[in-house]
C-alpha cells in the first residue's frame, strides 16, 4: 500500500494544488460563506461578464475557488482522484501542459460560443452568457481525458465513454455554465493526449461485433434509465428542455410521476441487460418500443411544427436519440439470435435450436466419464456448441450451425470405438433429415477413418503437436531455447502459478483480461473462436491458466490448458489453449510457460501434454485424390489473409522448439458438393462476425 509520502512525492503538481485550494478557502472564508453571494465573486470568478469587462485574471484566480461551499467537496475529490490520475500516468509536466490547456480550452472555450450565441433567442445561452463561474473541474475532467490515452485498451475505450457520458447527461439535464465549460474540456483533452505521448491522434476502424452491437444496445438503455433517474433533477432552462410553468414542476415530481419513473428505469434496465446477452425476446420487445415512441415522437414534433409549439430542440433530440437506438437495433440483428432457456428446452429436437446449461452439463459429464481418442476434445464442453446425443448409447456429437452445415467439432465422444463410428452415423442422418449438410472439424484419424468407411471425403487441416512426458528432458541443443527461457525467468524472479483463473486473486485476473483485451485490440479484427478459446474459456474451474508471475505480482503471460480424458475417461494430461503476452514484458514467457507447465505436469503423473493444433497451417495435406477446390484453397487463402494478425503459421514453427510429434488433424465431409457452403461455414465459425459479402469474396479467391 503507498504511503502519504509517496503519493506527495509521485503527485507534486495535485498535491500542491489541493494544498493551495484548502488554503485559499480558509483564508478567503469561502468554506463556508458562498463566494456567489459576495462582491468577491465579481473579482475572482470567470465567465463572459468577467472577460468583458477586462477582468482576464479570472482565469487563473477563479479555478482556485469554488461558488459554494458545498461545490468544494466535489471539487475536492474530483481533484485528488481525476487530477491524480492524470498526473500519475503522464508525469507531471506533461499533467501541467493537460491542465493549463484544458481548463483555458474550456472556459474560453464556453465564453467564446456563449458571446456568439446569446441574444439569438436561445434562451439557454442568453442566460449563461451572464453567468459566472468558479473552480478547478474543467481543468482536471480535461486532463483525465487526456491520460487515458496511456491506457491499454479495453480500459481506455471504458474510461473514455464514461467521461463523455458524464459530461453529455450532466449538459443535457443540468445545463449549467460548468456543464458546458466540462464537455469543452473533455473534447480538447482526448484530442490533446496523443500530442502528449508523442504520437498523433489516429481514428481506427474496425467492424463492429456481435458484442459490440450488445453492448451498444445494452448501453443505450441504461443511458436511458440514467436519464430518466436525472429528470426529476433536470433544471427547467437546460440546453434541450422544455421551460416549464412551476405548477408543471411539481406534478412531474407527484407520487405517481416518481412511481412511473422507477418502473421505467427497472423496464430499461431489463432490456439492457437482456439485449447485452443477446436475448431475440428482448430484441424484439426492444425494436417495437422504439417503433412505437418514434412513431409518437414524429407525430408530435409534426404538430409542434404545424402550431409553432415550443420545445423544438428538445424533441429533436429525444427523436434522435432514439433513432440513433433503432439504427443499432436494426443492423445488429445478427447479434441477438439467443432464445430464453424456455424456448431453447422446447425446442431442443431441433438441430439449430441453441443448447442449454444443462446440455452442456451432461456433455461435460460425458466426456469425464467415456473420454475419447481426441485430446482436443474439451472445447466441445465451450457454450457456443450445440450436442448431438443418442438414446442407444452414452455419448455425443458436439456442432455448430452455419450457412446451412451443421460442422462437427473433434471427434464423437464415447468410450468405445464402434459407438463413436455409431455417433458419427447418427449425427449424419440426423443432420441430412433436417436438410443441413454435415462435416467434422479438426478430428483424429480414427474418425477419418470412420467417414471414409462412409463414403466421405478427407481433408488435413491442422497438426497437432504432441509431447510425451514421461520421456521428456530439456537436455542438448535441440532445448537451447528452452533452457535459456528457465534461466532468465529465473534471474528476474519470475515464477509460474498454475490454477484455475476462477480461484486466483482478482487482481491477477484483472491482469489477465487486461493482456487478452490488449491482444484483440491490437490485431485490428475480431478476436477468432470455434476452435481458439479467451478468457471466458479460461475462467472455467476445470480449466487450469499458468501465469508467468514477478515478485511484483506483475503477470508477464497466460496460458491455459484444457484437460485430455483418455479413452474410459481417464484424465492423462492437458492440451494447451490460449497464449498471451504482455507487450514489453518478459521476451520469454511462452517458452517458459510452456516447459515449466511440463514439467509440472509431468511431476504430477501425467502422461501427454497437447500444444494442440495451430489453425489455418499444415505442413502437408492428405491427399485423396478430389478436387478440393473451395475449401481447400480458401483454407490457404485464409491462413494467408490472416497470418500478419493471428501469426497461426508462425506458431506452428514456434511449437516445434518443444520438439512434438507432430498428428495430423483433418476435415472430413460427405459430398465435395458441398464445399463451398462448408468453406463459407467454416469462415462462420471462426470469424462470426465478419459480413457474409466479405466472407464470400474471400473464399472465391480461391478458384
């Protein structure tokens, strides 16, 4: 824990000025005798009435005051807690220049928009054009905005849409000079921060995900319910509310009125946590409120235009925010696909009808129980499968549906041979009678074998890089890298904690989130799934995460491992899953983890350890004879696209410093017919959220 000391000594420049602020409050009597009732606050406070009358040093002599007593209390912390932020992450020169330039940028700023604005019968600036201000706020809120621009992401997507969200409701409901003088601020000091590190500003694009419509959705309720929860609270002369007689006032804050808007706030909030777990219930529910209310909100913006009504701006704006909701609505569809678990047990004959927890469950109890010859075989237990099972025999075939194929994953799981080729044949007619195509993804040789016995065709995909453990031992030249990779994290105190993610200290799992959000932002594409987990993979307890850790409980890099259930369900071993890395952190963590992980595991009496196999890359292909075409040429082309981003190639070539036995891992399908819409499926499966234009552009490089 940091000491006073050290925060004064790592904070002068907030410390200083909290110091100089309490002084000044004391000193003047302003802590407790409004300093906007006095003829000081003429003298010190800023605004467009100080700037012409020729009082400039306002500037400075007002952001050490506040206007009431109270305000010093936000003042205060908003100070300690956005200043030092601020500071801490820039260093202090850099946090002066953010200060200085934030709060001239918003106080001019404001004066400057409020000088060319009044008098035009806006009656919200013609008002504040005669106000005056006092205090620090727009200065450390600017500042703050500016800072995080050093953080990683996901934290500086967060810590920006809270500052903007902020300071948007507080303009629209508050409307105060501070208000505006706040978004001013905050708009200069996100544009600021780049200039500050020593790069400039750069507006990145990138498609939109599932998640990201769920949470642009999810997100546009509860700013609903916010403010819904600011109007009882919303001053009647703001930048886009009605003036309001004080009869009206005070029968919107009636019993009746406030019942109404806690039922409202419960109502949006309902929708928004439904939508961010892409309910189709409360997307339908959703989309017909906004019709409705849009369809109400025109009617009446018509009429107000037809009899000169006022209130235009107002009603403009609650049109287009709801538009705006709408639009999201619309074009993410795709996104809220997911029934209620009421529907899914319906419906769960159906092939295409999404799977349940208990589902899951039983599959997961399956696979522990029988086991299965693929050590792959854990990522069927992941949620976004369905599972295929059989009333003749224990066992399943886990499965994804897209474009109309069904596409198996790994091999069926059952304990004995015969009943897993069963399986294999149960899922097929099951498949073909509900007119969808099926195939199996990344399967060993033994189930290759049993779907050529049918008929079908075979196409290697993927090696599985394999090690033996009990033979295993890091000596001669061939272990180099490994060796040096033990011995530095050695030097530098680096060591390997390896438990499940779920049952480690919340601050290493922050850590953990943090390295895997970073990953994803910095490939500039989705994060891929099917058969390539993330963290929600790894927070599963039977899932066991190594963490390269310093003495400082700073985590360098994460793996996680999957448990292998042999056949009869034995658990022999583990099979690698996600690898992340810290930028700039320790050059080694892979190889350390990994052997470390081997070596750990081997001490524990397991048998095989699985680097499993790299997406995308294959060193040969199985050949049979077809003519592949589609599938086979978009695999490559998609392994090329991708590899300046996913690096699977590159991988492939890093497992081989284990020295692995390399297992092929093939695609197997019933009908070279069929190609196109399983290369398109498979395309689905890995990229969910890619468009279907783009998807179809990428496989037909391939003729």
């Amino acid at each position: 824990m940091l000491r006073p000391w050290t925060v004064i000594r790592r904070l002068p420049l907030t410390s200083a000025l909290l110091a100089v602020i309490l002084a000044l409050s004391v000193v003047t009597r302003t802590l407790w005798d409004p300093l906007v009732d006095r003829s000081l606050h003429t003298s010190l406070g800023y605004g467009l009435p100080a700037f012409e009358s020729g009082s400039w040093w306002t500037l400075l002599t007002g952001a050490f005051f506040a206007a009431r007593p109270l305000q010093y209390v936000p003042i205060i912390v908003g100070l300690a807690l956005f200043g030092g932020f601020a500071e801490w992450r820039l260093g202090t020169r850099r946090y002066a220049v953010a200060l200085a330039a934030c709060h001239l940028a918003g106080v001019l700023g404001a004066a400057g928009l409020l000088w060319v604005t009044r008098d035009h019968g806006y009656v919200w600036t013609t008002t504040l054009a005669h106000a005056r201000d006092a205090g620090p706020s727009a200065a450390f809120l600017g500042a703050a905005a500016a800072a995080t621009v050093t953080l990683a992401p996901p934290w500086r997507g967060r810590a920006r849409t809270l500052l903007v969200a902020y300071v948007v409701l507080f303009l629209i409901h508050m409307g105060a000079l501070a208000d505006l003088e706040h978004l001013l601020s905050v708009g200069v000091g996100l544009a600021l921060g780049p200039y500050l590190v020593g790069r400039r500003p750069a507006l990145t694009r990138r498609q939109l995900t599932r998640r990201d419509f769920r949470l642009l959705a999810s997100g546009f309720f509860v700013v609903a319910a916010a403010e819904v929860a600011l109007h009882p609270f919303t001053t009647a002369d703001g930048p886009f509310t009605v003036t309001l007689s004080a009869d009206a006032r005070a029968e919107e804050l009636s019993d009746s009125s406030l019942a109404l808007g806690v039922l409202q706030i419960v109502l949006w909030l309902w929708l928004a946590r439904s939508l961010y777990k892409g309910r189709r219930r409360a997307w339908r529910w959703a989309l017909a409120l906004l019709v409705l209310v849009l369809g109400i909100q025109l009617a009446n913006f018509g009429w107000m235009v037809a009899t000169g009504e006022p209130g235009l701006v107002a009603a403009g704006w609650d049109t287009v925010g709801n538009g705006v909701g709408l639009v999201v609505l619309l074009v993410g569809r795709h996104a809220f696909r997911n029934p209620s678990p009421r529907r899914a047990r319906r419906t769960r004959g159906s092939l295409v009808a999404p799977a349940d927890d208990d589902q899951r469950e039983q599959a997961t109890v399956l696979l522990r129980e029988e086991g299965t010859v693929n050590r792959l075989a854990w990522m069927t237990t992941w949620p976004e499968n369905r599972w295929f099972t059989s009333a003749q025999r224990a066992g399943y075939v886990a499965y994804r549906v897209h474009a109309g194929v069904a596409v198996g994953l790994c091999d069926p799981v059952a304990a004995d041979e015969e009943d897993r080729a069963a399986l294999l044949v149960e899922f097929s007619d099951r498949v073909h009678a509900q007119g969808l195509v099926p195939c199996l993804f990344t399967v060993s040789s033994e189930a290759c074998r049993h779907a050529r016995e049918l008929g079908w065709h075979s196409l290697q995909v993927a090696e599985e890089a394999v090690i033996e453990l009990p033979t295993l031992d890091f000596v001669g030249k061939a272990w180099q890298d490994v060796r040096t990779a033990l011995n530095q994290a050695g030097k530098l105190g680096i060591h390997l904690s390896l438990q499940p993610l779920a049952q480690m200290p919340r601050g290493l799992q922050m850590q953990v989130k943090a390295i895997s959000s970073e990953w994803v932002e910095d490939k500039g594409l989705p994060e891929m799934g099917f058969t390539l987990g993330g963290v929600d993979e790894a927070m599963d307890p039977a899932v066991r995460v190594g963490l390269a850790v310093d003495s400082e409980s700073t985590v360098h890099g994460v793996t996680s491992w999957m448990p292998i259930h042999d056949v009869g369900g034995a658990a022999v071993g583990w099979t690698l899953d996600v690898m992340r890395r810290l930028p700039g952190g320790f050059r080694y963590s892979m190889e350390f983890l990994i052997a470390s992980a081997c070596l750990s595991f081997r001490d524990e009496g397991c048998s095989v350890v699985s680097l499993s196999g790299a997406p995308l890359a294959r060193s040969a292909a199985n050949d049979d004879g077809l003519d592949r075409g589609t599938v086979d040429a978009f695999l490559d082309r998609l392994g090329e696209t991708l590899e300046p981003y996913y690096g699977f190639r590159s991988l492939l070539a890093f497992k081989a410093k284990f020295q692995p036995e390399h297992h092929p891992l093939y695609l197997v399908f019933p009908d070279e017919a069929a190609l196109p819409r399983i290369g398109l499926a498979l395309s689905r499966a890995y990229l969910p959220d890619a468009g279907v234009r783009d998807l179809v552009a990428l496989a037909r490089t391939g003729h």
